[in-house]
C-alpha cells in the first residue's frame, strides 16, 4: 500500500530501484531507456537517470524527480547511441536523495568510462571499504554504488579486462545486486550469487538485446522475454553478439517473495508466473483460511486489488471499489499545510461514501509493516459508513527488517515483529484481522520455498548479515526453531 496521507511513512516497504539496458545499434536507444524507466517508475520515485554511448563519448542525465519530470523530448534527442542505460531509484544505503546518488554512477578507467546502474543493497559496503583503503582505494561516499563501480574500475585496470574487473568485483561483493554496466561500447549484466533482486534479458524484434527489472519494462518496448539473468551470472553485450559467463559460484536461489506480494507490478512475470495471477491465488488463499460474512470485498488500490477479486471470486462475495487512487501523485516536495493536515488530506486515497454506506467491508490489502496507515485508513472507512471492517493480509506479519534493498527500517518499528496479531487488530481499530500463511503465500506463486527469499517473514536470511549491519536494527534473537 502507498502513503494516502503526505508527511507520513508509508505503510509498506518502499521498492528500492528499476534498472534498465540496452544495445541497439540502429535505433533511438535514449528513447527506448526512458520508456523503459517509465514501465519501472513503481520501483523508484527519488531520481531518474539515462545514460547512452556511441563507441566514443559517454552522455549522462540523471536528476531528481518522476522519469517525465527528468527527461524532456529535447533531453531525449540528445541522449543519441547505440548502448544506453537507465535507472529509477528510491534510496536505501547510504542515503538521501541527492544528484550525486542518483543513479547511472560514472567512474572513468584511464581514457574510457563506465557508468553502473543498481538494484539492490550490499552489505559488506563498510567492511569492504575499510579493506580497500589500505590498498590505496578511495572512495567518496558511503553508498553501495559507488563501492561497486570503484572496485570494477579497480580490477578492471588491474586485469586489462572490463570482464575481469566485474569478475574480481563479484567475488569480493556481498548482498543483493541486479546491476545494468556499460562501456562507450558494450553492455553487461550482473545478478548476485543468490539472485535476490530480479533481472530479466529480452531481445527487441530486430534481435537488439535487453535487460530490465521486470517485463513490463520489456513489453512496453516491444521486446519479447528471452530468459532470467542467472544468479552470478555475467552477460556481455557488444558488436559481436551476447557472451555469458558463470562468473561467481551460484548460491541458494533467493528471489525476494516480497516482489510477488508487492513490489512487482502485477503485469510483470517471474517464474513464468505472471503476478496478476499469483496476487489473486493469494486472495483466493485467505479467503479460504480467514473467511468472515460481509456484504462487499475491496483492495487497497493498485497493489491489492488483484488479491481482492481473488478473495471475492473465492467466497462468493462482490467485488467493489471502495477507495479511489489519485495516480498521478508521485513524491511531491511541497507538504501540506497545517490546516489541510488536520484535516487529514487525501492525497492518494479517498474512500468512496456511496460504496461503503451500511456494508460490512473486507478489505484486502498487500501488507503491514509499521500499522499507522493501516489504522488511519480503517478509521476513513468507518468514517464513510462501513459498519464492520475486517483487514485481510495477502502475506504474514513482517517481523525482520530487509538488508537486501528494501526500507523496512528497525526491528522496533515493525508492528508484526512487536504486537501479537489480536493486538495489530486492537491497533488497527478493525473487527476482524487475518494474515496470509507462509506456505499458502509461496503457493500462490507456484513453485516451492526454496527459490525464495523470505527473511523478512521468517528471519532466515539467505546471505549472512555482518553483526556492525545488524547493530542497532534488531530488537529481538531469533527464535530458536
Ligand atoms: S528480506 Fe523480505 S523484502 Fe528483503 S529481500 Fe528478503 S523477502 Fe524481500
């Protein structure tokens, strides 16, 4: 769900970037990118970036804002190549918004210049620079980014090979990482050992070669899936056609479950699963794990509406549309006055009185993470009129922050990892509450749990977390099982 009210934290983890790729000698490669980013807006509303070549100069634009804020129609016929890349960015790591962290990050190796693009967040950032400064390494900042352009750069010079240099990179790396690199010449693509983050290659009709986040991003260009970017695999794109490479050892497979929740948007496919289909599995699960009588089942709009139908078609109960999304608020700057403020301005949704009058309300949402927008948004909907509403959560209680890129903040702050779940619906202020079981949720999509990451869910985290990470986020030890 997406903060309905401006100067809150929103009530669900924040994606955390869109990468985009490209090699198309021939065509409009800057115009394809921002098409591209437009598809992967949903992944990140901070920055927008393109970067293309054309064998010999290297151009960047990279700004803060929505991809149409960045880039107008005179950026885009500057942005002239054959190779290009392109990023949509929400911060984690390192920081706040600013240009300098906006993404392509550049970093030139003697007469040439790479430009990096990543999805994700590394967790031995710290260690790692630490090491490296003895041997003569500086870095500018502490963002994961920069770490890792500055160490290709390094072992690029070292090895006389951009290949090489990626190589040594990945194997001194850890954590999650989809990651989009060019040359004034070439392509690459990167995933991490455990293929975490998603990357997917398409190829454009004419047979040009594209690498994205997720489909949609693909589709909206006219490119057709070929395939996943294999965990630890290293892809090169150039004149002389596509090189692949296994260039680390692969890990445990740990695709984060939370983009089929969630984060994805629901025309993308993963596992050959489109997510439209796997969010109204999800539905259909808890409507039969966690029925209840009501007169109308609605999703919190965009992400949980798919669920929502799946819950309704499930128990026999209409579908309505209870709350109206104004989709065309991205991360303004401008806030709100006190007076609009206390009057609790509506900014991303507004329930819909007609809709919600004298009924008894499912509503259907993707997840709760800290509660307080849950609550407000209950209260709203008895405000309106429902008479009863009873919360339904298309995965189970968020209770271990993410360190692989996405803003779950501490331990502490999440209600899931804090309160029981009758306390949550105490919190919430509704008549009923229910979360969707671990195994249910990784049935939704249609293969087993072990492809996936779910430690936010079940604190078991694929790739090992150094303890200087964990300081400070961790209010509880795990379990003992
Ligand atoms: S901890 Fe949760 S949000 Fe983070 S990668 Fe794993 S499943 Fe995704």
């Amino acid at each position: 769900m997406e903060p309905w009210i401006l100067s809150e934290r929103p009530d669900a983890p924040e994606e955390a970037c869109g990468v985009f790729g490209v090699y198309a000698p021939g065509e409009q490669v800057g115009r394809l990118i921002y098409f591209g980013l437009h598809a992967l807006q949903h992944r990140g509303q901070e920055s927008a970036g393109i970067a293309v070549a054309d064998g010999h100069t290297m151009t960047l634009r990279k700004e803060l804002g929505l991809v149409p804020q960045v880039f107008k129609e005179s950026d885009l016929s500057t942005l002239d190549g054959h190779v290009g890349i392109g990023h949509t960015r929400y911060s984690t790591t390192g920081a706040s918004s600013s240009w300098e962290n906006a993404q392509p990050m550049l970093s030139s190796i003697g007469p040439n210049t790479i430009a990096l693009a990543h999805n994700g967040n590394l967790v031995n950032t710290v260690v790692l620079r630490d090491k490296l400064k003895t041997h003569g390494i500086r870095f500018r900042s502490t963002t994961d980014s920069e770490v890792m352009v500055t160490l290709v750069n390094h072992f690029t010079q070292e090895h006389h090979s951009i290949r090489g240099g990626i190589r040594e990179a990945m194997k001194l790396i850890t954590g999650a990482y989809a990651v989009v690199m060019m040359t004034e010449e070439a392509l690459y693509a990167f995933r991490d050992p455990n293929g975490v983050r998603p990357l997917a290659l398409g190829q454009l009709p004419g047979g040009h070669w594209v690498v994205a986040s997720e489909t949609c991003a693909l589709d909206i260009i006219g490119a057709t899936f070929v395939r996943d970017v294999e965990p630890g695999e290293l892809i090169k794109i150039s004149s002389t056609g596509l090189e692949s490479e296994q260039a680390v050892p692969r890990g445990r497979e740990a695709l984060c479950i939370f983009e089929f929740v969630y984060f994805a948007r629901p025309d993308s496919s993963m596992y050959d699963c489109t997510l439209y289909v796997a969010r109204q599995r999800m539905g259909a699960a808890i409507a039969r794990s966690a029925p209840v009588e009501a007169d109308l089942v609605i999703g919190v709009p965009d992400s949980g509406t798919p669920a929502a139908t799946g819950y309704a078609i499930e128990s026999g109960i209409p579908f309505g549309e209870g709350l109206a999304k104004n989709r065309y608020v991205g991360r303004t700057f401008i806030a709100p006055s006190e007076m609009l403020r206390q009057q609790g301005i509506k900014l991303k949704l507004n329930p819909m009185r007609h809709a919600l009058e004298g009924k008894r309300i499912i509503v259907v949402d993707d997840s709760i993470v800290r509660g307080n927008t849950t609550r407000k948004l209950v209260a709203l909907l008895r405000e309106s009129g429902a008479t009863e509403v009873h919360m339904r959560i298309t995965s189970p209680p968020v209770k271990w922050p993410c360190f692989y890129g996405i803003d779950t903040d501490t331990q502490e702050q999440l209600i899931g990892a804090m309160k029981s779940v009758e306390e949550i619906r105490e919190h919430i202020g509704a008549d009923s509450l229910a979360y969707l079981s671990i195994e249910d949720m990784v049935a939704s999509t249609g293969q087993s749990a072990d492809r996936y990451c779910m430690a936010c869910f079940d604190g078991d985290y694929p790739i090992d977390i150094p303890d200087a990470v964990r300081k400070g986020k961790m209010a509880l030890e795990k379990p003992a099982c």
